[in-house]
C-alpha cells in the first residue's frame, strides 16, 4: 500500500475505478462516524459521479452492519452536503 495518508490509493485504478473508490470512502468514513471528514468525501463522491440515491443506499447497507444511529447521523450530514451540491448547481438569479 502506498503512504499512510491514503493518497496513493486514489490513484490505484486497475480494479476499482474512482468512483466507486469514493464511495467506499463515504460508507468507511461514515462507519467510523467521523463526521466532518464525511462532509469532504461526500463532496469528492457527488463530484465524481456518485448519486445522492446511492450514498443513501450505502447508508441504509451500512445500517445493517455499523448501526442505526450511526447511519442516522451520517445522513444528516449528507443532506447538509446535498443542499449545498443543489446551490451550487442551480443557476444564479440576476
């Protein structure tokens, strides 16, 4: 494995491709329940191509096997994250 910040891991992309690589970091990130890093691969994740529909499939999964609460907690502050994707990708009033 490459360095322990995990920088090298986002470039492996032989069997996994980058997005679903962040969606696993969404789920692991959420599992653990550190919440604020959650909030940066949420955003890494709606960047790169992942669904809002399947962060909360991943959360309902993770349900089963992290906790309820746990879950619970990681969708609140995916709807924060998903608010802030909708701003940003309406368009602007004049």
């Amino acid at each position: 494995m490459q360095g322990e910040d995990g920088k090298g891991s986002w470039t492996r992309s032989e069997h996994l491709d980058l997005r679903t690589r962040a969606l696993i970091s969404v789920t692991i990130t959420a599992s653990l329940g550190i919440l604020e890093p959650l909030r940066g691969q949420l955003r890494i994740a709606l960047h790169n191509g992942v669904t809002k529909e399947e962060i909360v499939e991943a959360f309902i999964q993770m349900a089963v096997y992290a906790g309820v609460a746990r879950a619970f907690d990681s969708y609140a502050v995916a709807r924060e994250v998903f608010s802030e994707h909708n701003e940003a990708d309406s368009p602007q009033e004049n």
